[in-house]
C-alpha cells in the first residue's frame, strides 16, 4: 500500500512542481549550454558551406526558443546592470562571463571562417549570410553599443593580433 500511496503522491500537481524544481538548472550553466550547442550548430553550416561548391540558404535562428531565451537574459543582464545607481558586483561577474563565453564562441566561427575563405575565397557570401544567420550575428545585432564595446576590448586583450 504505501508504493500506491507513493505512486499517487507522484502524478499531483504539487509533487510534479516540487520534482521539476529538484532538478532545474543554474541560470548561468543554461546559458553557457545554449551558447555550446549554438556553437556547434554554426560550425556545421560553417563546414557544410566549406563542403559544398554551391552556398545553400543557411537557416536562421531566430525563431530558436534558445535564442529567444539568450536575448532575454542579455536585456535583463544589461538592464539590471545598467539602471541601478549602485554598482552591481554580481551582475558585473556574469556580464564578463557571459561576454567571455560570447567571445570565445564568435573566435572559434572567425578562425572556421578564415580557412574557408583562405580555401574558397569565392564562398564569402555563404560564409556572410551563416554568421548573420547564427546566433552570433543575432545576439550581436540586437545589442547596444557599449556591449559591443565590452565584447571587442575583451576579445582585443584575450586574443591580441601581434
């Protein structure tokens, strides 16, 4: 009797809640996740254009609910950074990390990029529209400027051209 009752216990509401809750993600290894699995999505068109003589039509992500979420978290991330009149030490440790997560990831499609067009100078056009359509070219494109002011001294100091 007491595994029915257990069974039971299972399918109500409140246990499924408090089950889900148990085994929930921290928001900064979500994103981090997201960004990987991006990551890897862009690379693979990235290699399919270097693949390929003729450039297919890239699919965009931006109806992806995982882009939909990133963009949220850089909206409230900026604002909760920006609007408070006290510096906010917490929010500045995640902005740095999630612009060095971002990063990483834009360099990792820059030095794919780089060998398909030191191979196929004539793919510059496939190449163009797969970052503009990845989740690089997304996020990127909905920030304002003093992000990407954050994100190219990062990338200058971390990855230096001489």
């Amino acid at each position: 009797m007491d595994d029915a009752a257990n069974k039971a216990k299972l399918r109500t509401p409140e246990a499924a809640s408090n089950q889900f809750t148990a085994t929930s993600v921290p928001l900064p290894q979500l994103v981090h996740q997201l960004l990987r699995n991006f990551s890897q999505q862009s690379l693979s068109v990235l290699r399919n254009i270097g693949g390929c003589d003729e450039t297919e039509e890239t699919p965009s992500v931006a109806s992806d609910p995982g882009l939909q979420l990133l963009l949220q978290f850089q909206r409230l991330l900026l604002i909760r950074l920006y609007s408070e009149d006290s510096f906010n030490v917490a929010a500045s440790g995640l902005l740095f990390k999630y612009v060095s997560w971002l990063c990483d990831h834009t360099k990792e499609n820059l030095e794919v990029c780089s060998i398909l067009l030191g191979q196929q100078p004539s793919a510059v056009s496939g190449i163009m529209a797969a970052i503009r359509n990845s989740v690089v070219g997304m996020l990127m494109d909905n920030q304002p400027f003093y992000f990407h002011d954050h994100c190219s001294k990062y990338l200058s100091f971390r990855y230096p051209l001489g």
